[in-house]
C-alpha cells in the first residue's frame, strides 16, 4: 500500500511541470512556459552522457596524437640514421675506388716487372700473388640497403646489421691502407733492381765481336807474350781474333761510342763506353761504320775487320776494360 502512495507521488512529480517565465526590462508583456519535470531530466541526462562521450573522445584524441608524435619522431630518428648510413656506404665506396685504382697500379708495375725480368721471376710473381690476395678483399659485394619509402616489410630504412658491416669494412680498408703504401714501396723497389740488373745485364760485353760464322780463331791471347814487332816481352790488354778482311765486328753490349778513329798502333779504332765501369775497344779495322757519340746496342755492326796499324795479318784486336783494369775478354766472351 505504501509502495502505490509513493509510485503515485513520483509519477505526480513526473508530471508536473516547471513554468519558466521571461519579463523584459522594457515594457511589454512577459513570456512563459512549461517544461515538463520529466523532459527536463532527460534533457539533462543527454547533456550529462554529451559531456562524458566528448570528455572521452578529447582522451583518446590526445592519445593517438601523442603515439602519433612518437611515430613521427622515432622516423626522423630513423631518417637521420638513414642519412648516416647512405653517407658512410658512399664513404666506403670511394675509399674502396681509391683503393681498386692503388692495385691497378701496383699490378701494371707487376707485370712491367715481368716483361723486364729476363730469368728468374719468383720474386715478382710472389709481389703479384699477394697483390692479388689484396685484391680479393676489395672484390667483396656491399650489403643491399632499400633507401625508399617507409614502412613494410620489403622498404626496411635500416638494416640490423648495417653498421656494423660497415664498421667491419672499414677494417679492412683500414688494413689496405696500410699495407698498400708498404707494398708500393717494395714494388718500387723491386723494379728498380730489375731495371738496374737489366741495365748492368746490357752493359755487359758478354758476346762474341765478331759475325764470322765460327771461321775465326784467337791468334793471340791476353796477358804477358813477345811482342810481334820488337821480340820482347811486353803485356797485351786484349786478345786477337784471326779473320779474313771484311768480316762484321759487332757491339759486344750496350753503350756509347767514345771514339771512332785513326789511333796510333791500333789503326782504325772504335772505343765504346758501356756504362757501370765497362769499356770495350776494337782495333785493326779495315773500315768503320759508327761515330763518336752515337749509341749502340749489343750485335749492332760497328765495323769492318781489316788489318790497319801495327798488325801482321787480318785479325781484330778485343779489349774489355772494368774500372779502368784490363780484363781478360774470354771471362766475358759467351762465344755461339
């Protein structure tokens, strides 16, 4: 019973209205209305249930932005790695060029090496084989970086491992750097003792002066015998090869043509200097066939055999000097 008085009384409250009047401060008439109790409420409740909807929304607003911010600032940081990483790859390509170029030299010094070497070539091949060693180095593929766009799984700005590939790179051309000036300089030297044993190689009168087909023979040798003209014993500084007039008489190595003339006792003389203290002279010529100052190499034909000043018969006279000594020709004469 007393549950029907109260629901009654509720529902009467819910049913009266609230008058809501308006009254001008100027004359006129005033403006009322009613609201139902119940309208009002509701109307508040919607307010009420508005206010908490917006005040959640604004929430989660805010949160996405700052996530958004997070995102945007982790990929400038990820651009800024990015940049770095493009940079250091360049770095290393043009270090590794640089490097590429140092052992195209040093194999072109390698093989100019080669072509000048006449025997043994062990020393330079083991130059070249550890400069192709160093080579093989360089010869390395760089990782693959995706430098477009951003996200997904195949435009990776930035690869786990990248720094520390270059950081390894980095060794190694380290390491080149190092050993490649180290080994310029043994190549260097390298080729100038071939250059220099090449050179002595040439200037040494190690052939047979004459172009006689064999038909010759030494008539006289080197050392203390009786002079032909007098019949006393005196030195002689060559030795003297019996030939028929007319025969080549050939550079016995490389070398400059000091004197080509009458020389008193030696008739028609060539003098050549070989360089490295060697000297050779070539007497009793019939004719000659160089001037003083001009260069020959070894075979180059010099003159003619012949039997001009004192001399007993056709032959040439051959003396090789070392330093300013008299020397025995046949410790150098390889005779073919």
């Amino acid at each position: 019973m007393k549950k029907q008085v109260l629901f009654k009384k509720v529902k009467k409250q819910f049913r009266e209205g609230l008058t809501i009047s308006i009254i001008p401060h100027s004359e006129g008439s005033s403006l009322s209305f009613t609201i139902p109790r119940a309208v009002l409420i509701l109307l508040i409740l919607v307010i009420i249930v508005y206010m908490g909807l917006l005040t959640f929304s604004y929430r989660d607003y805010l949160n996405r932005y700052q996530d958004s911010q997070k995102v945007v600032a982790h990929l400038d940081g990820v651009r800024v790695e990015n940049q770095k990483l493009r940079q250091e790859l360049v770095n290393l390509l043009r270090e590794t060029e640089e490097l590429q170029q140092d052992l195209i030299v040093l194999q072109q010094q390698g093989r100019k090496i080669q072509e000048l070497l006449s025997e043994d070539l062990q020393q330079a091949e083991e130059q070249m084989a550890h400069i192709e060693s160093l080579g093989n180095i360089l010869n390395y593929q760089p990782y693959e970086f995706d430098f477009g766009g951003l996200g997904g799984r195949n435009n990776r700005l930035l690869k786990d491992d990248a720094f520390g590939l270059i950081q390894n790179m980095q060794q190694e051309l380290g390491k080149m750097r190092e050993v490649i000036p180290a080994q310029q300089e043994d190549m260097e030297n390298l080729e100038g003792s071939v250059r220099e044993y090449n050179a002595i190689q040439a200037a040494t009168p190690n052939s047979w002066p004459l172009a006689d087909k064999g038909n010759s023979y030494i008539s006289s040798g080197f050392g203390s015998r009786r002079d032909p003209f007098t019949g006393r014993q005196a030195f002689h500084e060559g030795v003297d090869i019996a030939v028929w007039y007319g025969t080549p008489v050939l550079a016995t190595a490389d070398g400059v043509v000091t004197y080509s003339g009458w020389r008193t006792g030696y008739g028609y003389t060539v003098d050549i200097d070989h360089g490295f203290g060697f000297k050779t002279r070539y007497a009793h010529n019939g004719e000659l066939l160089v001037s003083t100052g001009q260069e020959v190499k070894r075979g180059d034909v010099i003159a003619k055999s012949g039997n001009s000043g004192r001399s007993t018969g056709p032959h040439l006279h051959y003396e090789v000097h070392v330093n300013g000594v008299p020397k025995n020709p046949l410790e150098f004469i390889n005779k073919k």
